[in-house]
C-alpha cells in the first residue's frame, strides 16, 4: 500500500501548510491511500489518475474542489459517488477507465452528480439534464445562465497557453520549442498540470546544478594617472 503523506504533500505543492494547498497533482504515483487529502480544506483541483485508489471518502471534506481527476483507479462502485454530492463547487470529474464504469455508465454518474458541467473531459448538455432531473423550477434567471456554457478553468487555462505560446514564438524560434507550444492547447487541465509538474522538476534540478551568480561588488577604478 502506497500512502500519500503530510510530507510529500508539503514538498510536491512547495507549502508549510495543507491549508495553503489549492491544486495537487499525484498522477502516476501508484497511491491507493489518500486519507491525508481531508486536511487540504482549501484544495480546489485535485488530480490522482493512473493510481490504485479504491474510495473517494476522503474527498468529501474538501467542500471548495471544482475538478476531480481521479480516470485508472480501482472504483468499484458508484456507491463512492456519494461522497461527491455534497461537494457545492464541484463542477469538472474525469472518472473513466474505472471498473465501475461499465457501458452506458454515463447518464448514471449525472443522475447521481447533476451539477457536473464536464464528464470526463466532455461538456455535459445542461438543458437535457435539467429536464432529467426535474430541475425546472429555477428562476427565468438562472435558467438563461444554466443554458449558457460555463466557462471552465480548463478554458481560461487554454488562454494563458495560447498567450504563452506567442510569447515563446516571438522570443525562441526553435523545433523543439515550436513542438511543446503547439501542444498545449490541446491539453486538458489534468493535461497541464502534468507538465507544469515536469517542467517544475526540471527547473529545480537546473537550479540546483547550476552555479549560484555571486553579487557584483566591481567598483569603478580611481585614475592613478598624474597631470
């Protein structure tokens, strides 16, 4: 059993505090036991695809999360679902590839989970859903803002890419740069946050390889010349 600790924690979100941790990132890392996560009362983007987690209870005492990435775990039941419902801001989960997910598993995650605005990484019709679930007693109001598509973090992330891809082509014409910058703005969040997780890797063993830049002390030699 791999447990995620206080301290991989702490060190992966570069924090003193759970309380300080917004969005962690534990793709890939083999852990069927993430008790620690009912501590992170602040996290917003939790991402544990590809591990070996069997329950979500833990999840449920992070009343601010929006996305949930938790795709090649070991679900066995959408009973683990429950767990999610009371989760008020949660409008992002990416659950595929789990051995609950059987056929036609879909229409049954949104019966249980009819706030959701995307299912694994696909946008939900919130109109058909309303109607599913007998939910049109909302107000005029809220009805024009239910139809209107949510713009998603995952979005909002694709501008600072495509932003950031500008940037790169103004500054670095390079193949390799040119690659990476292509695409990005065909990742997901999960997607990003995977990279940013590699290039963060990267960065901190370049720091720490290279050489620390001593503070120039060079003062302005006095002339000795004689007039």
């Amino acid at each position: 059993m791999t447990v995620l600790t206080e301290e991989m924690v702490l060190n992966k979100c570069r924090t003193a505090s759970l309380d300080n941790v917004k969005h962690i990132n534990c793709w890939g890392m083999g852990l069927s036991d993430i008790s620690i996560v009912q501590y992170m009362t602040n996290l917003e983007v939790a991402t544990f695809s590809v591990n070996k987690i069997t329950s979500l209870e833990f999840l449920s005492f992070c009343p601010k999360l929006t996305e949930i990435y938790i795709r090649k775990n070991n679900l066995q039941s959408f009973d683990e679902l429950k767990y999610l419902q009371h989760l008020p801001n949660l409008r992002a989960l990416w659950i595929s590839d789990n051995p609950c997910c059987t056929e036609n598993y879909r229409q049954t995650v949104l019966d249980l989970l009819p706030r959701l605005y995307k299912l694994d990484n696909i946008p939900v019709s919130r109109q058909k859903n309303l109607n599913d679930k007998n939910l049109n007693n909302l107000d005029s109001s809220e009805q024009k803002r239910k139809k209107k598509p949510l713009r998603s973090k995952s979005s909002m992330s694709m501008d600072s890419v495509s932003d950031a891809e500008s940037i790169i082509r103004k500054s670095v014409e390079t193949p390799i740069i040119n690659a990476i910058a292509a695409l990005l703005p065909s990742l997901d969040m999960e997607g990003l946050y995977v990279i940013r997780g590699i290039i963060d890797k990267k960065l901190r063993k370049f720091e720490r390889e290279s050489p620390k830049t001593p503070k120039s002390t060079s003062k302005t030699p006095k002339s000795t010349s004689k007039n």
